[in-house]
C-alpha cells in the first residue's frame, strides 16, 4: 500500500523520505548592519530516496512527475498518521543503473525532490 500519491497516481513507498521545513523571505542588512526583512511564505520540500527500484516502479514515478507538460501537480503523503497535500514541482532524479538486461531494468540510488509551490 503506497503513503504517497502524485496526481492521485499511488507510487512505491520509498527507501528514505524526509520532509525540510524552510522559510522564504527577502530579508537585507542594513547600514548600520541590523537584519530586515518579512517573512514571505513557510514552505516544505519532500526528498525521496530509493535504494533500489525496478524499471515499471520508476516509470510510474516518471510518468507522474516528469512526463506530464504540467509544472505543477499534487502530491498527497502521510505525516504522523495524517493525510497532508501540497502543490509541488519537481527537481533533478539521477539514478544509477544497476542491472540492465533484457527488459526488467532495476535502478539503484534513485532520488528526487519535490517542492512546495
């Protein structure tokens, strides 16, 4: 049963996720070299980690995050038992590959993330 779903589309749970909390702001020093600035936004970005994946498992990923024309898709994930949702679009997947005969192609160090619009 997958805790994580792009676009409604259930993916693979992952090896290792993490979730960083940062927040956005246009904050300067001034003059007399005190900070300013205001807080803009409290965004999240979700890291994926697969430490091994076969070929049909990355495809639904890909298909969901980096096929699509969209910039922007909803990730839905499980936090402490609750169901949560964001807007989230995404950055680099390398992946290594690890075994690659025939058709069943199976994947190592797969990772990604995903940020809150």
């Amino acid at each position: 049963m997958s805790n994580f779903f792009i676009s409604g589309v259930g993916i693979k749970n992952p090896t290792t996720f993490k979730i960083e909390r940062y927040n956005v702001t246009n904050m300067t020093r001034l003059a007399n070299a005190d900070m300013t600035g205001d807080l803009i936004a409290k965004k999240l970005k979700f890291y994926f980690t697969y430490d091994a994946i076969d070929s049909s498992d990355l495809d639904t990923i890909l298909e969901a995050i980096w096929e699509p024309d969209e910039l922007f898709f909803p990730l839905q994930y499980i936090e402490n038992g609750i169901v949560k949702e964001a807007t989230v679009y995404v950055g680099s997947i390398p992946a290594d590959l690890h075994h690659g005969e025939g058709t069943k192609w199976v994947w190592k160090n797969v990772s990604f993330n995903l940020i809150q619009k």
